[in-house]
C-alpha cells in the first residue's frame, strides 16, 4: 500500500507558485462559505500593482491497494485558501473585487472536483504514484491557463458583464460536477 501527499499553492495574478513545503494551514473551500476581506492576511508585496491576490491551491492524499496487478485507488482532493499568502489594498478594492477573487478560489475548487473525476475514470497500473503525479500536474497546469484567462477576460473584475458570465460559468461547472462527485 502507498501513501502520497501533495501540495500545492497557486497564487493567482502573480502567478507566484510556493513550495509544498509551506507548513501554513489552508481554509478548504465550502459551498456556502464565502471569503470576507478579513481572510486576506498576507502582507502585499512592494512590485505588486494588483489590487488584491488570492492564494488557492489543490492538496490530494491517496491510498493505493494492488492485487494481483489490480489497483484499487482511494483519494480525497481539498481545494483550499491560503489566508497568509492572500492579501489587498483596501484603498483599491470594492466588493466586485472581492467576487472576482472567491470565483478564483471556486475556479480552484472546480479544478478539485475535475481531477477527482479523473482519477476515478482512471485504470491505474503499478506505476500509480507517478499516474496521479501526472493528473495532478496536468490538472494544475489547466487551472493556471483557465485564471489567468478569465483574468483577462474580466480585466481583473473591471468588466462586469465578463465577470457576470464567468460567475455563471463557474457555477454551473461546479454544479455539474457536484453531481458527478
């Protein structure tokens, strides 16, 4: 039996990736718990010209039984908020900012819920560490490209017919999945 345990911090605008050493606790992401501006505690860096930064990431811990060449996979996926690594300019931000960073985070948690989906789709074979290892970068590496898209497309949240599709978007790909999962 293995045991594998990743984490990985993204922190969105900046692109700024921490290392999966970074011992600070995460705030996991829950349908009906939204981020207030008081859950943003990281200091802001001096280069910075973004108005605020949230801190997200995807931690996954699995077990992996193989029988007789069968692999059977148990995994949990946690979609999580960095408070320490998130922070804003409170002279800059209003609370259409504030629902542009929680869609990031959300854009986080639907990235969970798809590498799930991936994961129990998949035919491991005895090579299961670096399979996941795979899904998992992969499933990164599309969340990177899908904020940083819809950064631009909402400029950041200042188009608010943009921002108002993507709200929508993201809801209902994370409703859809909700019934998957």
């Amino acid at each position: 039996m293995g045991f594998r345990k990743g984490i990985i911090v993204v922190s969105l605008l900046l692109g700024f990736v921490l290392s999966a050493q970074d011992k600070e606790a995460g705030v996991p992401w829950q349908s009906k718990q939204k981020l207030s501006w008081s859950d943003f505690k990281g200091k802001i860096p001096k280069d910075a010209a973004a108005a605020a930064t949230t801190a997200s990431g995807i931690t996954y811990n699995y077990s992996a039984n193989i029988w007789y060449h069968e692999v059977k996979v148990t995994i949990t996926i946690t979609a999580f908020f960095y408070p320490n690594q998130s922070w804003y300019r409170p002279e800059l931000v209003n609370e259409r900012v504030l629902q542009h960073e929680q869609l990031h985070f959300n854009i986080t948690e639907l990235y969970a819920r798809k590498m799930k989906l991936v994961v129990e789709r998949t035919a491991f074979t005895e090579n299961v560490k670096e399979e996941i290892q795979k899904i998992y970068k992969d499933t990164l590496k599309e969340m990177k490209d899908l904020q940083e898209r819809y950064d631009w497309e909402t400029s950041f949240s200042r188009n608010a017919e943009a921002q108002q599709r993507w709200n929508k978007r993201i809801a209902e790909a994370l409703e859809r999945l909700n019934d998957k999962a």
